[in-house]
C-alpha cells in the first residue's frame, strides 16, 4: 500500500496519464493550473520588433506547410491517415513533439525547481519502458491489422459495440483537451504579452484551422516535426545561460547545497534521481523506489503510451511496418534528453531564487504560494534579450499549437470512421466515391472540431469547475482501455462481450469510486463525494489515483470473467494479425541489424541505464 | 506524399539564422541589451547556429531530391 506522501508525487503522472488532457501538463499539474494562470505575474514581457519578425515568419512556415500539402490531400487516407507514407525519423519526431505540449514544458521546468532531477522520471522509467513495450509488442498488430484508429483496433479484434463506446468516448474528449489548451494559451497570452484574451483565442484557432484543414493529418505531423526543433532549438540558449549563471552544472550543484540543506533535505537531493528514494522523507518528491517504479514505471505509463490515439495515431501514418515498429523507439531517444532541455533550467531557477541580489521572484497565489508553472516564463524574461527571447517564445507557441493540432487530426480520424462511417454513412463500395466523401467529412469534422473547442475553451473560462469535473470523469476511461486492449492482445479468449463490459464496468466502477470518496479539503460536490463519503483520502491527487487502479483492475477481472464465460464469436482465423499467439513473430531477417527495432530498443534502454547512473 | 519536410525545416531555420545573425551584429555593443545574458551575444551565437543547422537541412534536402531523380 502507498502511503499518502508516496501518491502524491506519483500524483501528478496519474493525473496525466488518467486525464483527458493527456499530453499536456495541464493534467499534470491537475485543476491548479487554470486557476494558477489566472494569476498574473508583476511584470510582463516587452518584444521588439524581431520577436515579432520570429513569431510571424514561424506562422508562415507553419500555413505554408499546410499549403504545399494541399494538393495531395485528394482522398480520406490522404488526409486523414496521412496515406500511411512518413518516414520513421518524420513520425518518430512527431510522435514525442505530441507530447511535448506547452503546458507540459511550462509545468515540467516547475517541477525542476520543485522536486529537481527526480522530475527526469517521468522521462525516464515512467515513458522509456513504455514506449519500448508499445514499439517491440503492441505496433505490429496496431499497425499490421490495418486498423485506422485505436477505436478500430477494437472493432476488428472484439466487435462494433466495443469500439463505438471508445469512438465516442474518445471524440469528446480530445475536444475538450484542445478547448482547455487553447484556453490555457490565451490566458497565458494576455497575462504575459498583454494580448487580447478573445484575439488570441481565435487567432491560435485559426492557424490550427488553417494547416490542419490544408494539410490533414501530414500536415499535423510534419508541423509537429518543424515545432520540435524549434521546441529545442529555442530552448538551448536558455539552458546555457543558467547554467553558465551558476559556473556550470558542478557550480550549480555547489550553489544548491547550502540551499536544499535549509530545506531539510542532503546537499545532492535535487542534482540525483534514485540515490535518495530509499526513503520517502529523503527527497522532495516524498516517494520510494518501488513507488516510482510501478506506479509511475508500469501502471501509469503503459496505460498512456500504449493505448492512446493520438500518440499512436503518429505510428500508424508510418510507410511501413518496419517504420511503424521503429517510430517509439526514434521518438525515444529525444525523449530521455528533454529533462535537460526543460528540467534543468528549473533547477537554476531555484538557484536564483534564493540569490537574494538576483531580483528572481515567482509570482505568488492567494496563499503566498510561488506558481511553479510560471517558472519558464520567468526564466526568458531573467536570461534573453531581445531576439532570442523570441525564439523562446515562438518556441512555447509552436508546443501549444502542437497539442491542438494533435488533438484535432485524432478528433477527425475518430468521427470520420468510427463514428460518421459506422453509423450515419457506410461505405458505399465504390471507392473513389467513398475517399472522396469521407474526405469532404474529415475536412467538415477538422472545422466542427476546432468550433467545439472554442466552446470549450469559452466554457473553461467561465465555468471552471464544470470543466473540472468532464476532465475527471473522462480520465475515467483510459484506464479501462489499457486493460481490455492488453487482453485483447495478448489471450485470445477475450471476447467482445467481455470487453464492452469491462470497459463500461471499469468506467462505471471508477465513477463509482468518485462518487464515493473526497479528499480532504474538498469545497464542491465536482471533487468526489456526490453519492455519499465512505472514505477520505488525504490529498485530491490521491483519490485520483486509486480512481485509476480501481478501474484498470475492474476492467481486466470483468473481462476476464465474462471472457471465460462467454463464447468467443470471433473465428481463429479473424483473430490471426490481431493477437499475439495467433500472428507470425516478424524476424526482420531481411534488415540490416542496426535497423531492426531490438537493436535499436536495446540501444534506447542502454541509454536510459547509462543516464540514470551518471544522475543516480 | 510528395514533400520533404527537411526543405522547409531548413529553409525556415536558414531565415532565422540570418536574421539574427545580423541582429546580433547590428546590436554588437549595446552592453544594456546584453546584460542578463552576461556580456554574451546570444543573438549572434544562436543566430550562426540556427544557420548551420537549417543549410544542413537544406543541404540534404537537395542531396535527398538528386537521389530521388537517379533513382
């Protein structure tokens, strides 16, 4: 059992991992990070005309792309599936700009300066094995079953009902996830530029709109592709400031010591990862090895990378299956050298806080608490001139439109063919006919997506806490899915049946467990507690949690039971490419052995052993 | 589908190379600009290496394309 101090740390990634806004930190952070935007910081920033020039080229660039892509946009694959055509370094790259959302780098550089190197976890153990796992088992039958969506996995592997409480499900919330980012991105606009809120909205839809509606799903990831690099690129200077700040990463760690001691922790406590996890008093993240490894490193993680459409959607626009395979572990690699990029600078900024003579302050909520989230933005105001400054700003513009144009190309995928296909229009048979209607439907879908989350957006603003409680049931569905889906691939037993229940049981059972327990300090009846309090849980992040493993560990022993219980309609023969027992290993004879994924999967966790001694 | 992204990448990056390549050099000694950067013309730095990397881009780009048409 963890105790309460464990789950507050694997806290945030449960959010993020069980939350609909799956890839940004907003669900990290949980409900605190729209209330924390809210508040504004003392001073804001002042462009010049050449962060302007970034900013405006970079929009060109970014429509442009969309533009060049239009005439090939002639079919529904074309544009919704990006005629399965990327090369793996193309998807690889767009698979982790995904996730590489603003308000995860504005959240993940707060946690730097909260909890220091231990946040690398949830780059390292909580995403690496995942990401292997997905690549080396679960891509072959995701993408050699030829299934278009996740929703479709389901279809072919269980049955129509399965996948239509997925689709749904699915839509509506990648829709709110894109309103409450886009929210999130005006809000943060107006506080730090000084933008109109209303513009800022619409004029971010717009360009979303505009190259996703061009370009469609190609033209979503080769945007995501462009946005990585000037992700990094436009990060870089500030990590090489801080660091020189503080006379490098030793000096840095010197300057820290007297500091972290003060707080009561070793010298070395926000410079390590594992060295103090013996105990959960130790370090500042209050967690325990075994903490972080299972709950962060197995339940939380597999349950996010490996079943949700927008982070497989990516692979599965691969050429084939080789690329396919290959795409988590290309994806990998940048992903396990991000904490330097946003991590470290969070780190420095602690530093700089406590140097008196520095003038380096967070703003403070009501409670006179710092707001973390602001740290990035504190740090390019203290570090960039002019010019570069810019560049850092374009560079957490390009990650907010990222996650919506990620959100939006999944939405449209999603409605097209699990929903508009399966209920309202069928195909025909004619195939030219069918490409070219479906591709008129995803291309109304692109646009009624980006509406709806505008709505979204609006009611985010005024109605908090109605937000507040959609996101917290939606969270509810993905831990069921990773249990059916799981199931589903590797026994083939699971029947379809079985699966439809254990997804709406889990869903159901983790609403059930909300409905019944609060946490404390809770003020409305959106946080828990609406049927009846049977137990209170010390802090929200924790009742979260426990929502999540109830519904992951009720899904799986529903679908097991009603499997063995069940007849299994689905003949052996319709299952082979879908089920692991059933499908041909693919031994990669015929590729170079430093091109088949094993190498490349043993070369991604010797790094990741390689990175966690050097920062033990 | 028919476009290599390294084309735009590097192009894109090329511009803002050479655009604040020549900020940088513009703004060589306004010691006030650079001040919270210690001295450091970051502008110029950055302004060269946003270069570099967008000509490689471009450069395989090219090379990318006279393979395409041997091919």
């Amino acid at each position: 059992m963890l105790t309460a101090d464990q789950i507050t740390t694997i806290f945030p990634y449960s959010r993020k991992i069980f939350n609909i806004e799956d890839k940004n930190f907003l669900s990290f952070a949980g409900k605190s990070l729209l209330t924390n935007l809210k508040t504004k910081p003392m001073s804001s920033l002042t462009l010049g005309w050449i962060d302007y020039a970034i900013m405006i080229i970079y929009f060109l660039f970014v429509l442009g792309i969309g533009w060049a892509l239009k005439r090939y946009m002639k079919s529904a694959t074309a544009f919704l599936e990006a005629g399965r055509s990327l090369p793996a370094w193309v998807t690889g790259l767009a698979f982790i700009s995904t996730n590489l959302g603003a308000l995860e780098v504005m959240g993940m550089t707060g946690s730097g300066a909260k909890y220091g190197m231990l946040t690398t976890h949830f780059y390292w153990v909580g995403a690496i094995p995942a990401m292997v796992f997905l690549a080396l088992f679960m891509m072959p039958f995701y993408y050699g079953s030829k299934a278009r969506s996740v929703p479709e996995y389901l279809k072919l592997r269980y049955d129509e009902k399965t996948r239509g409480l997925n689709a749904i499900l699915f839509a509506v919330m990648t829709v709110l996830a894109s309103g409450i980012s886009m929210y999130a991105l005006a809000l943060l606009l107006e506080n730090i530029l000084g933008w109109n809120f209303h513009l800022s909205l619409i004029l971010s839809a717009a360009i979303v709109l505009g190259y996703t509606y061009l370009g469609g799903l190609s033209s979503a990831i080769y945007n995501e592709v462009l946005q990585f690099f000037i992700i990094v690129i436009g990060l870089l200077p500030l990590v090489f400031l801080s660091l020189k700040d503080f006379g490098g990463w030793d000096g840095l760690k010197d300057t820290l010591a007297p500091i972290v001691e003060n707080k009561g922790y070793a010298a070395d406590a926000w410079t390590t990862t594992w060295k103090y996890t013996g105990k959960a008093s130790l370090n500042p993240m209050g967690i325990e090895w075994y903490g972080i490894f299972v709950g962060l490193g197995f339940v939380l993680s597999f349950g996010y990378w490996c079943t949700n459409f927008l982070i497989v959607q990516r692979a599965m626009a691969a050429k084939s299956r080789l690329a396919a395979r290959s795409t988590p572990l290309i994806g990998a690699i940048p992903k396990m050298f991000i904490p330097f990029l946003i991590i470290v600078p969070g780190i420095a900024a602690l530093a700089l806080m406590n140097t008196p003579d520095r003038n380096f302050a967070l703003p403070m909520n009501d409670a006179g608490q710092p707001i973390y989230d602001y740290t990035i933005i504190m740090l390019l105001k203290q570090y960039l001139p002019t010019g570069v400054l810019g560049l850092g700003i374009t560079a957490l513009l390009a990650s907010f439109m990222s996650g919506m144009a990620g959100n939006v190309s999944a939405f449209n995928t999603v409605w097209t063919y699990d929903i508009y296909q399966s209920y309202i229009r069928p195909a025909s048979g004619n195939k030219d006919d069918d490409e070219h209607h479906y591709l008129r439907v995803g291309r109304i879908a692109t646009i009624f997506g980006i509406l709806a989350s505008i709505a979204a957006a609006y009611i985010a603003s005024k109605f908090g806490n109605i937000m507040d409680f959609l996101q917290t049931i939606f969270s509810m569905i993905n831990a069921p899915l990773f249990a059916v889906i799981f199931l589903g691939m590797f026994w083939k037993r699971t029947t379809g049946h079985a699966a439809f229940s254990g997804l709406l049981g889990g869903f159901l059972i983790a609403l059930l467990h909300h409905g019944l327990t609060i946490p404390v300090g809770a003020d409305t009846v959106f946080k828990g507690g609406w049927i009846g309090v049977v137990h209170q849980y010390p802090v929200e992040m924790a009742q979260n949690f426990w929502t999540a493993i109830f519904a992951c560990a009720s899904a799986a022993t529903i679908t097991v039971v009603l499997s063995l219980m069940t007849k299994q309609k689905k003949a052996t023969k319709e299952l082979v490419g879908l089920v692991y027992q059933l499908t041909p290993r693919e031994t990669d004879k015929d590729v170079a052995w430093h091109k088949r994924p094993l190498t490349l999967a043993m070369f991604v966790l010797l790094i990741l052993v390689i990175l966690s001694i050097i920062f033990w | 589908m028919g476009v290599d992204i390294k084309l735009p990448i590097g192009l894109m990056f090329s511009i803002f190379g050479v655009l604040l390549t020549l900020f940088g050099l513009f703004t060589k000694s306004d010691k006030v600009l650079y001040e919270p950067s210690f001295g450091v013309n970051v502008n110029l730095w950055v302004g060269i290496f946003m270069l570099v990397f967008g000509l490689a881009m471009l450069l395989m780009a090219v090379a990318g394309k006279k393979r395409e048409k041997k091919a």
